[in-house]
C-alpha cells in the first residue's frame, strides 16, 4: 500500500491497512544496531549504540515529514500535523533501549508500528484532525541506570528531573553526562508537553494470547507489585547429631511461606501472581542446618486492594508459622508499584479496532511495567498486546510473527484514528 488512494477520506481511512513488510524490513534494520550473535540486541540506554538507534529512528521520521522535540531527560517526540494543531496530540510509542540480552521487538516494535502509522496516513493523504505523535522513552528498561522507565516516569512527574539526572551505572558514569555526551538533553522540560491520548502497542512478553491462539490483547492495565524480602531465623547445628525433634531448622520453615506464597496468588486467580525468585542459605554448608534464610517475595495483581490483601494473607501465614515453629520470621516491604487500569476509552477504541478488522481478541492485563502506564497517569492511555513465541522476552530468541506484528500495528492505526479524528 505505497500508492495514494483519491477516496473520500473516511472511506479511505476504513479500509486502511498498514504496509506490514516496510515495519518488518524497519524493524530487522534497527536491529542490526547492537546485534547479537544469537539474533537478539544489546543497545543499553545511553551508550553509542543507543546514540545511532536514536539517531536512525529521528532520521526515519524527518523523511516521513514529522517535527521533532527532544526533552531535557532525552525523551524524543516525533509529531506529524494535524488540522487543528491547538489540540493536544494522539501518542503513541514505547521505547528503543534493550536489555543486555534483549530481542528485537521489546519495545521497538511500539515506536516503530507509530512509525508505520504516520507513513501509512502520508502514503493516502489522509489529514487527521489532532496531531499525532510518537515517542520513544529514555531509559524503559533500567538495565543501565535505574529507576525503570525514567523518561516516562520524569515526564509524569513520579520523581524528578534532578533524582535522574544522578542515577550512575556500574562504572559511576551519570545519566546527566551521557546524555550530554551522546547528544541527547533537549530543551524541553519533562512533562511541559500536551498529552491528548496515549496508545502503546507491545508484544505481550508472556503466553497467555499464544495458547489461546488469540491475535490481540486488549490490555485492561498493569498489574499492581509489592515486593517482600522475608527472613527467618532459627539455630545452625549439626546436621547427624541434631534429632530432627529438635532442630530449629530456617529452611524447612521457609519453604513452607514459600509454597503460601504460590497458594495466595492461586486463590486470586486470574491476576493473581506469587513468586520467590531468590533464596539466601546460610551458612549454606551440606551438613549444617540451616540457621538463617532470606528470599523475597514478589506479590501482583490487578487491583492494589487485590495485592494488598495477597500480602496481608501472606503476613498472616507467616505469623502463625512463627507461633508454630518457635522462629523469628520478618517481612520487609521493599518495593510497590501501583496498579494502573487503562481508559475506558482507549480501551473501547482497541477492541473496536480489533473486531473492525476481524482479528481475534480478548482481554489481557500486563504484568510488566511499560511506560504506557505514566502516560495513564497524564491523560486517557491504552495498550495493544500481540503474541511473542513461547511468551519468552528480555531474551535474545524473543520472537513475533510477521502476521502479528501487522495486526497490532493496524488496531493501533484504527484505533488512533478514532481519537484524532479524520478530516472530511
């Protein structure tokens, strides 16, 4: 779909489809910076390679006639005019940092499908009347610096420019200077930029739309995370001369709390989430019992009275397992996130995007963190998911379909469109 169509604009925008290939050929080619040898892509935020992302992305959206506005923490804002440029732009984006071992779509594939959007809308001369705009976010990831999603996080004012700019990586280089170095502090101050709407489109980085067989995930919001660490402390003795009568053995306790907090997020079904991802023995030695373990504890689901009352079910466990056993156990709150629903709105907007293009969908919820969710906090925000292969993710095999990733693009080009509004 290369050529201009001359049918009456909203004619034209119903039978508008994306040009699939372009996005797939866009995408591999911004994967060759900072490619693998395993087919995936390391381009940590801030560095070189993130320089020349940045770079071929704003390169790509000056040819397609788009204005471009980089803010003082490096967000980019790439806007295409509308009829009425007074209205607050329709967004769309993600980010183009990865994780070390990160793959070619995890947020790429959102700045590059608002990409397609807007070449798409020039191929057929269809006007909107809001502007639209796309955004990549500095820093999603958090893999270099943290906190995770600190371009977002600073646009929403959830901490300041200032706490950013002091983040150090592991070498004590600070985001400030690199983003000076590379070239990247705009003018702009975070957050001094109208938000009319906010569409982020994502593979789902899990398995749920892929054993369904389902196309799209109409994404209802971000799971809500408290994260625990849990230590309980008995007595180290001898592992042969000790009767197991007698042992105060911090393992064997801590194992039962562990398999609690499986259970606790089984009965929140379907939201709920319950892990113990790390576990401290010590002294850690084959033939000592074990006199202290630490382990944390992550809690998530969709609402922050549902993970709320997951974690008091899980204290309350753990209270009467130290009645019972005789040991100290102590849960510390060490982090908590928010859970975030999307807009009704943009919400509506994805599904009937969906349903008008005949691709299967179903309701999801994220159980990640994406920079959709600040924008949320800004202005109506939505998430489109497609599937990944094996739901797997951060991982340099991450993969999508060709199919998918049009499909996705396209809900989000319809679903845009409902927003910004399409010129008689």
């Amino acid at each position: 779909m290369n050529t201009r169509t001359d049918l009456p604009s909203q004619t034209a925008a119903a039978v508008l489809r994306v040009n699939g290939e372009r996005l797939w050929q866009s995408l591999m080619e911004l994967a060759q910076i900072g490619a693998t040898p395993k087919g995936g892509v390391c381009r940590l935020t801030l560095t070189d390679l993130d320089k020349q992302g940045r770079d071929l992305v704003l390169a790509w959206a000056r040819e397609a006639g788009m204005s471009v506005t980089i803010d003082k923490i490096g967000n980019g804002f790439m806007r295409r005019a509308g009829r009425n440029n007074a209205l607050p732009p329709i967004m769309t984006g993600s980010h183009i940092d990865t994780q070390p071992t990160g793959g070619k779509f995890d947020g790429n594939y959102g700045v590059l499908a608002g990409l397609e959007v807007v070449r798409t809308l020039n191929d057929h001369g269809i006007q909107t009347e809001a502007p639209i705009e796309v955004a990549f976010w500095t820093n999603e990831e958090g893999s270099r610096f943290v906190p995770v999603m600190m371009g977002s996080g600073v646009f929403a004012k959830a901490f300041t420019l200032e706490h950013a700019y002091a983040a150090t990586d592991t070498e004590g280089k600070t985001v400030r200077g690199e983003l000076e170095r590379i070239g990247y502090i705009g003018e702009q101050e975070p957050g001094d930029h109208p938000l009319g709407a906010y569409f982020e489109t994502h593979i789902e980085q899990g398995p749920v739309l892929e054993d369904a067989e389902v196309t799209i995930g109409v994404v209802q919001g971000v799971l809500g995370i408290r994260w625990f660490d849990c230590t309980v402390t008995g007595m180290e003795a001898h592992a042969g001369p000790t009767p197991m009568a007698l042992r105060k053995d911090a393992l064997q306790v801590a194992t039962h709390l562990m398999q609690e907090v499986v259970a606790c997020a089984l009965r929140h079904a379907p939201h709920g989430r319950g892990t113990v991802g790390m576990v401290q023995v010590h002294p850690n030695s084959r033939n000592v019992i074990p006199g202290r373990v630490k382990f944390s504890i992550d809690l998530r689901n969709g609402s922050d009275a549902a993970v709320n009352q997951m974690a008091d079910e899980v204290k309350a466990y753990a209270r009467k397992l130290a009645d019972d056993s005789g040991l100290s156990i102590q849960i510390d709150l060490v982090s908590s996130y928010p859970a975030q629903a999307f807009h009704a709105d943009c919400i509506n907007a994805v599904q009937r995007a969906a349903a008008q293009l005949g691709y299967s969908h179903m309701p999801a919820v994220s159980g990640a963190g994406h920079d959709a969710v600040y924008a949320a906090r800004l202005a109506p925000a939505g998430m489109i998911f497609i599937p990944c292969k094996d739901g797997i993710s951060h991982n340099e095999i991450e993969d999508a379909k060709p199919e998918h990733i049009t499909a996705g693009a396209n809900v989000l080009l319809h679903a845009m469109l409902e927003r910004a509004g399409v010129v008689q």
